[in-house]
C-alpha cells in the first residue's frame, strides 16, 4: 500500500496568506495525485487531478505541482470560503493497489 | 450534471452485512467507475473499491473480502455490500464517480454498528 504522508497537520492563516500545502508517497506515483477540500457537513469536492489539473470551476487560486513523491497544493490568497481540512489522494493504476488518502491538512483562521 | 444520491440505514447490529445504495441521476452507468469510500476518525479516508460498467471490480484487500459493490442497470444505481459489520467499521459512507480522481461524490452515510 503507497503510504501519502500530508504536511503541516495544521495551517492557521488569515484572509488574504498564501497557503502551502505539502503531501509525501512512500514511492513513486508518478502524477496520479488528486487533491481534495472537505468543509464539515459536505462531501469531499476533487479540486485538482493528475497533480497539477484543476478541475472545471475551480478558482485559478488554488494550483498543484509536483511528480513523483513529492507534492504541492498552494492557495494564492486565502478566501474566507477556503478555510477547511485538503486531503491528498493517489490513484495509480494498479490492480490489488489500494487507492489511498493522506491524513489531511486543516487550514484554520488564524 | 451527474449527481449521486445514496440511502441505507444509520445503524447496524455487529456482525450483519450493511448494504447501501447509491442513485445516479443526471447520466448513465456506462463508461464509468464506480467507487465506495469510507471515512473514520482512526483511519481517516479509506477507499473500499470500486466497479466498471461492465462489472469489473476491484476491492481494498484490507476489508478481506468482506466488501461487495454490484450494478444494477435497470435502476442507474449501484451498492456496496459490508459483511461481518463490526463497531470499528462506524464511519461515514460515500459512494463516487470514477476509479481514481474522484469527481462527483453522494452526500454521505453515517452509519453505526451497535447492537
């Protein structure tokens, strides 16, 4: 199983703070990552795929990067709607390969 | 817009077998996977499995075999079967679209196992 291990746990910013998030495979993955917004009460809503895709509708603020390992979701300036816990995801495509989830980032109001 | 709309019960005896729907509306089963995931404080997101349209399956082999996701054409639906229900298995059900990226979600299912 590819282990996603997502950092810092916590980000306390305020309205406006570029938000910078990181998340580490225990191998490679190539660019099959997603990553996620989750606000409480609501699903998780997919905001990039293959690493660096946004997907339709989602603000130019929110940009992913990385292959590989090693990963990036960056927030250019925080909107009040954006504060909320950003989950990591890797699909490579494998049979018997468990698509796994990182344990998420919290972005907080400062 | 494809949407997803799931139902079941809430509440699980241990040891029986949870079986959770989930409707498509706004679209067709073909030509896409089907996923079930789960979410737990201890483990966090966890995915459970997913189908193709054509029946192909692939399942988490932590569950051991416990889980079972079916088609059901005739009805755009398809389900998620959990046998051997146990306390740890409380979480919050959801059923998606597609097998990686997930792309549409259901509103999700708490469900709980207590007798």
């Amino acid at each position: 199983e590819i282990e996603l291990r997502q950092s810092p746990g916590t980000l306390s910013l305020s309205p406006g703070d570029r938000a910078t998030l990181s998340c580490r495979a225990s191998q490679s993955v190539g660019t099959s990552l997603a990553w996620y917004q989750h606000k409480p009460g609501q699903p998780p809503m997919l905001l990039i795929s293959e690493a660096s895709s946004r997907t339709t509708d989602i603000p130019d603020r929110f940009s992913g990067s990385g292959s590989g390992t090693d990963f990036t979701l960056t927030i250019s300036r925080l909107e009040p709607e954006d504060f909320a816990v950003y989950y990591c995801q890797q699909y490579v495509n494998s049979f018997r390969t468990p698509r796994t989830f990182g344990q998420g980032t919290t972005v907080e109001i400062k | 817009q494809m949407r997803l709309l799931q139902s079941g019960p809430g509440l699980v005896k241990p040891s029986e077998t949870l079986s959770l729907t989930c409707t498509l509306s706004g679209g067709s089963l073909s030509n896409n996977h089907w996923t079930w995931i789960r979410q737990t404080p201890e483990k966090g997101l966890e995915w459970l499995g997913y189908i193709y349209y054509t029946g192909t399956t692939d399942y988490n082999p932590s569950l051991n075999g416990r889980v079972t996701i079916s088609l059901h054409t005739s009805r755009n639906q398809f389900s998620l079967q959990v046998a051997s229900m146990a306390p740890a298995d409380t979480a919050v059900y959801y059923c998606a679209l597609g097998s990686g990226r997930l792309r549409v979600w259901g509103q999700g299912t708490l469900v709980t196992v207590s007798s």
